[in-house]
C-alpha cells in the first residue's frame, strides 16, 4: 500500500526537524493537526507534511515559529515566495518532495522549467537533483517513504536527462572526436549518474554509445568489431563487490583491452576504493572530476 499517512519520526526524517521540536511546535502553536490511533500515536496526512516543509523553510530564514503559526497557507506561501534569493534549492527541493508525495508530474516538469530560466541543466543536477535522491535513498531504506515514491522520482529524473540530452545533442558531430561507450556491469541497475554522463559527452560534442544496465563484461567485446579507439564509461554504485572490483578492471583490460586500443573511465561509488589509475583505467571518484576531464578534451 502507497503510504499517505506519516508518523512524527517520518515528518523528522523529511523535514530535519527533531520530533521533540515537532510535538513543541504542535502544542504550543497548533501547527499540525494529526490524526490519532486507538492507541493516541499521531498521523500525519500529506497536507500536515507539505505545511510542515514550509514552515520549515520560513523558520530556517530566520523567522520566528509563532509569526510563522499565526499565517493561513496563502500567506506562508506569499512570504515564502518574497524570501527566495533568486532560485532557492533548499524550497524547490520541498517542491520536488511535493511532487513526489503526489505523484504530481506536472508540478515536477513546471518546478523543473521553472529553474531552468536560472540554471543550467548542470547546475540544477549537481545541486537539486543529486542532493535528493541522496536523501530518497536514504529515506527509502529507513522505511519514511514506499518504493513507488522513490521510483517515480527517479523516473522523471532520468525522463529530464534523456530530453535535455537530445536538446543538447549537437547538430553536427566531428566524425574523429573520442567515441565514448557507457554501460553498467551486469547486474547493476543504478542508471541516472549514467544517464547523465551521456548528457555532459553529448552536450561536449562528443559521440556516444548508450548501452544502459545490466552489461556483461563479454558484450563490449562486439563495440570493438565495428568501432576503434572507444573510451568505455561506467558508473559502479553497488556492483562488482569490493572484493572483486579488482578482478574486474583486470579482467577488461585482458577481455576488453586487448581487443583493440581502448579505455575504461570507472566513475561512481566503487570508484573512491584503494585502486590506481592504469595505462587504460581511469577513476573519477566525484562526479565534478569527469565533467572536468569532458570540458577539458572538448576544449583543449
């Protein structure tokens, strides 16, 4: 079941206000009104949780809690509004929860365009978009939000990728610029970062091929049938297991490597283990490394 009521410890991990704070607030000013079980434990609805990230964000600029108690919801959302500096991350983020809560798609795309009078796409990636689903994934696993809330947000992060990517997309691609292949090993399914490293090649001007999930490392052997000199990128979030992330890198080199001059650039979290960069390995270990290493090839 989609979950659409909340207790206090869930409305904690949502918004960083500490349960006890929550309760003071609840008492003293009658900010939320909650639901109770037979056993008087509090509920929350979505529309308790959207006012709570609201009042969130007025009380983090520094207003006081009671001013913040005595205002209706078009006037906390006036204020709010009179309060961003330009194009706040911390409130569109809010949004961006909002959104998901909802399964509002509408509200992410006009959020999204929104911000993108502003900011780059870049930009609003590095961020927006990051900083949240760092905080998805940690809310999915402690258990605050259901499975469907993740993937849906995920899915209208990756649908945003793959549209800019295309508007980005040069017109006129130099046919000798670096041909890059982006895959992830077999098994591995965590695609987004990938998806966006296809974006900064693409918007370089570079050529790529986009080979998505779940690769086993004897396919790319076929890239190298037809193409030369390819630069293979991959973005390693839970797979190979530490303990054969080595064996892996060695086994491209002796099944992929050996077939023709190419590379692979390893981003992702495996990426910051104790291994050395090598003659046809390179690690980027944040994500800010790669898009440097891109601008730099494309403008030498």
């Amino acid at each position: 079941m989609i979950k659409t009521q909340f207790g206090i410890k869930d409305l904690e991990n949502l918004s960083n206000v500490k349960a006890h704070t929550i309760r003071i607030w609840e008492k003293r000013y009658n900010l939320l009104e909650p639901d109770r079980t037979d056993t008087n434990i509090r509920k929350y609805d979505l529309q308790n949780l959207k006012k709570l990230l609201n009042v969130t964000y007025l009380y983090n600029a520094g207003y006081k809690i009671s001013k913040i108690a005595s205002l209706d919801p078009a006037q906390m959302q006036a204020l709010i509004m009179q309060n961003i500096d330009g194009i706040d991350s911390e409130y569109l983020g809010n949004v961006f929860k909002s959104a998901m809560f909802e399964f509002d798609g509408e509200l992410f795309d006009a959020t999204l365009e929104k911000l993108l009078e502003k900011k780059s796409f870049r930009s609003i990636f590095a961020e927006i978009f990051v900083p949240l689903l760092n905080e998805m994934g940690i809310l999915w696993h402690s258990g605050t939000i259901d499975p469907s809330h993740e993937h849906f947000i995920s899915e209208k992060i990756k649908q945003s990728i793959i549209v800019h990517s295309a508007k980005n997309k040069k017109t006129q691609i130099d046919k000798n610029a670096h041909l890059f292949a982006l895959y992830l090993p077999y098994r591995e399914i965590h695609e987004i970062s990938l998806l966006y490293a296809n974006f900064e090649l693409i918007s370089a001007g570079f050529r790529t091929i986009y080979l998505g999930a779940n690769i086993p490392l004897d396919s790319l052997k076929h890239i190298l049938k037809t193409k030369t000199k390819v630069i293979f990128v991959t973005y390693l979030t839970v797979l190979p297991e530490n303990d054969n992330l080595e064996k892996y890198l060695k086994d491209f080199q002796n099944e992929v490597g050996s077939k023709g001059p190419s590379e692979v650039w390893v981003l992702g979290r495996k990426a910051k283990n104790n291994i050395k960069n090598s003659k046809n390995i390179k690690l980027f270990r944040e994500i800010e490394n790669f898009t440097e290493k891109v601008d730099s090839l494309s403008n030498p």
